[in-house]
C-alpha cells in the first residue's frame, strides 16, 4: 500500500507545477508527518522530487511522462467516472489512477480536468448506496457472503453468492443466488446492513451474471421480489 502512495505521490507531482505538503497529505487523505516522510524516501529512492516543506515540492521537468493518446474530451470522461466511483470506497486505488491520468496529460488537458474534478461533489449519501470493496472481491473471487438485510422495515439474515452489480435510477443493486430463496435475487447495496464472508462457492450452470439478466432482460419483478 505504501508504495502504491509513493507511485502515485511521484505521478502527482508530475502532474503539477509545485504542490504544497498539505495538497498531498489532502490528496492521499495522510498527514503531513507522513507527506514529510513518503518525500524523503522517493528523495533517498533516486525521484527527481526537487523542493522541501517550506516550499512545496515539483518533479523535474525531465522525468516527466510520455503524455497518453488521450484527448481532452476521453480525460474528462475518465476523471467524472472516476469522481462517480470514488463512492465506492476506492477511494485509494482511484487517487493513484486519477495522479497517472494527470501525469500523462498535456498542460492545457491537465488544468481542463482539474477544472472539471473542481466541480463534481459525491455525497456522503451517494458513498452509502454504493457497492464496498468486499462485495466487488466476493464478485471477483466468488466468494458467499452472509448479510443481514433490511426491506420494507423487514429484517433478514441469508447467505448470497454474488454474482454481479446493477445501477437502477438512483441506487445499486447487487445480484446473487440467495440460498434462502434458492434462486437468483437482487439486493439494494444500502439495505445490507452487515456482510460478512461465508466462504467460497462455486458458480451455478445456468445462473452466471449474464444468464440471470438474459433471464430477466429487464430487472423484471421476479428478480427483485425478496
């Protein structure tokens, strides 16, 4: 994880002319102690970073990247869509990729984006309806979860296997096998109130992702009556 923050330290600087201390520690959610700390060892790593504390920090302008084939229009489109997952608690993973997107840009496609970012605000409700990072490894690894869940003032507790994610409107949905149900089941992300691993599982024949939205090519009611 360190390095990653180091990695993505260094792109950032790159990015930018000179960055104060704190727009890192702001960047990276880490305090300035730490800031302090990540500069002196990309410092000690051999990293162009020229400047100190007091004065802010810059890369040197040889060791810039080579800019992507991105124009400006594709650089905004990846930075709202990263802005729109920042909710899902990657936030991590995301400040790394958005740092490498900057520092592969041109200057005038930099201050564009950054304009832009200025003026996308996700919501600590829009954070709520989002899916976690567990349910996207449970997704990934297949990997059963138990959950307790809560709809129309119901609680349940079930035992799912995940198998994929539906934005619907406003809200996310998480589709898996519910073995309560014994059939495929769609779960509003901010109604599981608790989730906690349950083990791995083995796919289903006939009840892949795409075979259950094949099944209900429109999210018909089936899939999401509980």
């Amino acid at each position: 994880m360190r390095l990653e923050r180091l990695l993505a330290i260094a792109l950032f600087l790159g990015a930018r002319r000179r960055v104060r201390a704190s727009d890192v520690a702001a960047r990276f959610e880490v305090s300035l102690r730490t800031v302090y700390r990540d500069m002196r060892s990309l410092q000690l790593a051999g990293f162009p970073i020229e400047g100190n504390a007091g004065d802010g920090y810059r890369l040197a302008q040889e060791s810039y990247l080579r800019p992507l084939a991105l124009d400006e229009d594709e650089a905004e489109a990846l930075a709202v869509a990263a802005r729109a997952l920042a909710a899902s608690g990657h936030q991590a993973a995301l400040a790394t990729a958005t740092a490498k997107l900057h520092a592969a840009l041109g200057p005038a496609a930099r201050r564009r984006v950054a304009q832009l970012e200025a003026r996308i605000t996700v919501t600590a409700t829009a954070r709520a309806t989002a899916p976690t990072p567990a349910m996207l490894e449970a997704i990934r690894e297949h990997r059963a979860a138990a959950i307790s869940y809560a709809d129309g003032g119901k609680r349940t507790r079930r035992t799912i296997e995940p198998v994929g994610l539906v934005c619907r409107g406003d809200a996310w949905w998480l589709v898996a096998w519910c073995r309560l149900r014994e059939d495929a089941r769609a779960f509003r992300v901010d109604q599981i109130a608790a989730w906690t691993s349950a083990g791995p599982f083995a796919p289903r024949p006939g009840f892949s992702f795409d075979d259950i939205v094949r099944r209900d090519r429109h999210l018909a009611e089936r899939l999401f009556g509980y």
